[in-house]
C-alpha cells in the first residue's frame, strides 16, 4: 500500500511540475502590470525581461487598467481605490470603496464592477468622480468578474465554492450557476474572438481541507485553468499550470494566455506561465518576483505571507514597446543573481 502511495505522490510533484511542452516559446511584445502583495505593481516588459515598478503603499490583490492604457487603478485589500498614472507615475490618495477586493472588470457604462472576499458582494466604482455608486450581493467571497460581449451578462467566480454565478447585468440579479469551475477559483478573462472562460483555480486543497494560499504543498492538488463553454455552461477542459494560478490575461488574437502563478514549480518565485491556447500546453515561464528583491537586496520576512512573493492581478498594455519613465526601475537585465545575502525588512 505504502508503495502505491509513494507512486502516487510522485506523480502528482511531477504534475505539479508544470512541464514545459518542447514547443517554441512565442515572441512576446508589451508591458505586463501584475499586482502583488508586497504593496507596489510589477512592471515586466515581455520583450525584454526588463524589470520595474510602481510603489503605493497597500496589500493588494487586483488592479484595473484603464481603456486608454494610461492609468492603473489599484484596489487594496483593506477596500481602498488609488489611481497610478503610467506615465509619469505619480498618485492619488486613496479613497474608500467596499472591504476587500479581489477582481475587477470596466463595464460598458465605463463603471469598474469590483468584487469582494469579504462580503461577497459586487462594488461598482465610478472612475471618473472616483466614488462609490452602487453594490449589490452576488455569493459568498467572490474574485473573478468578466463581461460577455454584449455586456448583458457578467460571470462571477466564487472563491471557496468553486463556481461562477451568473449576473444580469442590467438588474443585477444573479440568474444562474456554473459549477464544478475548480477547487479554490479566483480571476477569469474570456479568450478573445471566443465564448470561452478561462478560470484560474488556485487549488488550496489538501486532504479535503484548505492548504493555505500562495504555494502548492506536497501531496495537494497542483493548480490549473478551468475551461468553460458560456454558451452552454459547462466546463469543457481543464489546463494544468501548477502551482497557484490566480489570474488570466490573453494576447489579442487569442493564441496565447498568460497565467499569473504564485510558484514557478520548483522555485519560490511567482510567474506568467505562457500556454498556447489551441495546444493546451505551456511553452514558457517568465519569472516575476526574485530577480527584482534580489537587486534591491530585499527578503520577505517570514511573517508575511510565509516569507514568499505572491503576485495576483495580471493587465498587459500590448502596444507599449517600453517600461514608462515614471515607474521605478529596478532590474535592466533578465539573469539578475543574488550578489549577496538578501536582508529582511
């Protein structure tokens, strides 16, 4: 029995592995913007492997980029707002909004909807007047809101019961279910020209219980993309990443997804892994994290998030060709090593 176990369990760590299929890794051009825990945006330039970011202040897990690319609006976990202007980096305060953010999307009336853990509850922010102007409850704890193309309908991931509710738009009334949408969910986007919903599952399961979030523990189930038909419904696929996807975002003509994971297999780093959406397979990993608390000879202390860098939120400007002036730069090369120990703080 014990054998069979041990068997087992190596499967899964290979699983959990994340293989990188032996496809070419495509050529990427833009700038990714990525939401941490550590209080700032990472800025990685796909092109290059450039490494920058925006400071401002707060734990966060999501980040909304506005239509013209030009400003971030970052939405803390303590229910806070903060505008970050690309460009020139400079910032607004901060202004109260709902509890504890997880996702967001921009409706069509150019309100951002933003979800809430905390009281499951849907908070729509006006980013003009920066203000509060409507919530309504949708489940329990949700993360992942998107908008169908028409914009009649959103599609609502709930976190811990692993399905995505289904809203009316226009009355804000939650009309249906999809479920078994994974373990432990949270972002989603609609890959473009498509009516499918590529759903991050974290999988923060372990022997039927929750395995805290950030890393995939031995002998838990190793993180994936739930694939779901919104015409029908129904989950059509399962992609596996590894580690603990918490975002999507897609290259405009759809071929390709990139999937903001807390691990890199192996490694303790967060990262977009790349996967060719027609295959199914990873072909690439960027790493998000390390290089740059290596240049900065930065460690996290244990206290905070075991110590380790969790990213959440991934938005990526496809036309910008260059980290703006206005971000902090921090790693110009992407082979960046560790000179000397990194120090906590």
């Amino acid at each position: 029995m014990k054998k069979y176990l041990v068997l087992a369990l190596l499967v899964f760590a290979v699983m959990a592995a994340g293989v990188i299929s032996a496809e070419e890794a495509p050529k990427l051009s833009g700038i990714a913007y990525i939401q941490t825990h550590g209080g700032h945006v990472a800025v990685l330039d796909l092109a290059t492997g450039d490494l920058a970011r925006y400071t401002h202040g707060k734990p966060a897990d999501t980040l909304q980029l506005s239509p013209d690319k030009k400003t971030i609006h970052v939405f803390s976990l303590d229910g806070h707002e903060k505008d970050i202007d690309v460009e020139t980096g400079k910032q607004t305060e901060w202004v109260k909004v709902g509890k504890k953010h997880c996702g967001s999307a921009i409706a069509a009336d150019g309100t951002i909807w933003v979800s809430d853990m905390a009281d499951g509850h849907i908070y729509v922010f006006d980013p003009k007047e920066r203000k509060l102007v409507d919530s309504f409850p949708v489940s329990k704890s949700i993360c992942g809101v998107n908008f169908s193309k028409d914009f009649k309908t959103a599609f609502v991931s709930d976190m811990p019961g692993a399905f995505v509710s289904i809203v009316d738009v226009k009355t804000k009334k939650v009309t249906g279910q999809i479920k078994d949408a994974g373990i432990f969910i949270h972002r989603a986007r609609i890959k473009p020209g498509s009516d499918e919903l590529w759903q991050s599952d974290g999988a923060e399961l372990k022997d039927g219980k929750p395995a805290g979030v950030g890393y995939t523990e031995g002998g838990s189930i190793p993180g994936a993309v739930t694939l779901i038909d919104i015409k029908t419904n129904k989950v059509t696929d399962r992609v596996l990443i590894g580690g603990n996807p918490h975002d999507v975002d897609f290259t405009p003509d759809g071929k390709y997804a990139l999937v903001g994971s807390r691990q890199i297999p192996d490694q303790d780093d967060s990262a977009l892994a790349i996967v060719n959406t027609a295959s199914k397979r990873m072909v690439d990993m960027r790493g998000t994290c390390k290089k740059c608390h290596y240049a900065l000879n930065f460690a996290i202390p244990k206290t905070k998030d075991d110590g380790r860098p969790y990213l959440c939120a991934v938005e990526v400007d496809w036309n910008r060709k260059a980290i703006a002036a206005g971000a902090e730069h921090i790693m110009p090369k992407d082979d960046a090593k560790p000179a000397i120990p990194a120090k906590s703080h």
